[in-house]
C-alpha cells in the first residue's frame, strides 16, 4: 500500500523507521514509527536529511524509553577507570593515556581521580 513519506511528502511505497532504535529500547508500537520513502530512509541512516531535526527525535524517544524503563545507557567501563587511574599515579599525562588506551581525553579527565 502506497503511503506519504513524513520526510519529502512523496507519494508511493515507504519503510517504516524506528525513531528509537530496537537496539536500544525502542518497539514497534505506531508512536515509535515513522513512514518514509526508501530513499529519505537511506538518507536518514546516511545523516544527510534536511528539514527534519532527527537527533530532537532520536533524544525524544530516548528519555521515553527511560522514563518507561527500557533505556538505562551504557554501563560504565571499570577497567578501562582503573587503568586510567593507574597510570595517571604513574605519571602519565592525559594525552598518552588517551592514546594508550584509545579512549577520548575527557574520559582520561573524569576518571583520573
């Protein structure tokens, strides 16, 4: 069945697009949906949409998927904070550690103490 695309307001076939990753929490209930075109889809997926702010959307249904429980982020590295502190009292600086353990500077800065 042919659709409108939300994206470009084309008329024909369309996907439907999580607006909330499975992956991350989200489910298949029609609030979560969004119809596009194949090609808005692609773009989508590939960041280069115009018009639509998705990363509003995409921070819409994630604090939606907190509230409801589904949705917790990632759980924090404790190695990886106790090799940061280790070599940090070793004397190494921020930006060796970074590199050392190919996290970015600000986790070095966070988790050095």
């Amino acid at each position: 069945m042919d659709k409108e695309c939300s994206c470009c307001g084309a008329e024909g076939p369309t996907h439907a697009h999580h607006i909330l990753p499975k992956a991350l929490g989200g489910d298949d209930r029609p609030s979560n949906l969004v119809e596009v075109c194949p090609n808005c889809h692609w773009k989508i997926h590939g960041r280069k949409t115009r018009g639509i702010d998705w990363r509003n959307l995409q921070a819409e249904g994630i604090a939606k998927a907190k509230a409801e429980g589904k949705y917790k982020g990632r759980p924090p590295d404790k190695d990886l904070h106790a090799k940061i502190k280790q070599l940090h009292s070793e004397g190494w600086p921020p930006s060796k550690i970074s590199r050392r353990l190919n996290c970015g500077v600000a986790t070095v800065y966070r988790n050095r103490d």
